[in-house]
C-alpha cells in the first residue's frame, strides 16, 4: 500500500525536514494553479497534521496535477480512495480563498 511504503521511506527523516519536503513538493507542482492551491494549503496547514494526515497528503499529491484540480475544485468527482478529510479540507481551503 502506497501510504505504508511512504511511511517507511520517511521513517528516517525528521518531521521538521518532512513538512518542508512536502511544502516545496506542494509549490512545485508542474501546474500553476495547482501550485497556488496545493502551496498555500500545505504552507498554511501541515505543521498542525499529525503522521497519519502527513501520510495521506503524501500520497494523495503523487496523483496528477489536472486530477487534484479537477477533485479540489470539485469540477471532477473525487475517486473514493482519495475522498477522505484531506481532500475535504483542500475543498474547504479552496472555497476560503
């Protein structure tokens, strides 16, 4: 399961060093809009995730850039798999800005 092989790959980086690992992932997407969101998102809300949310949002931004638009801005229906609390926190993230 993708989530568990990414839990043991940062087993060994620090928390701190997680977080700003994920923040620039999130800034450097590929795709502007999906830069400003995933960025603003994840600069705004990751120090307060605990591992497991960590996790999910690792694993949910290994999708593609158009697809997490798609989801996030609800102009797609999200796939079960990733339609849990980080997605609806990205959702309600997008309709604060």
């Amino acid at each position: 399961d993708r989530i568990a092989k990414m839990t043991a790959e940062t087993a060994r980086e620090t928390r701190e060093n997680r977080i700003k690992r994920l923040i620039y992932r999130s800034i450097y997407t590929g795709t502007k809009e999906t830069d400003l969101l995933l960025g603003g998102f994840a600069r705004r809300n990751l120090d307060d995730f605990s591992e497991q949310l960590l996790d999910e949002y690792e694993a949910l931004i290994e999708n593609s850039d158009p697809d997490l638009y798609m989801w996030i801005s609800r102009r797609k229906p999200v796939p079960e798999a990733w339609n849990g609390e980080i997605m609806q926190r990205l959702q309600d993230f997008k309709l604060e800005d």
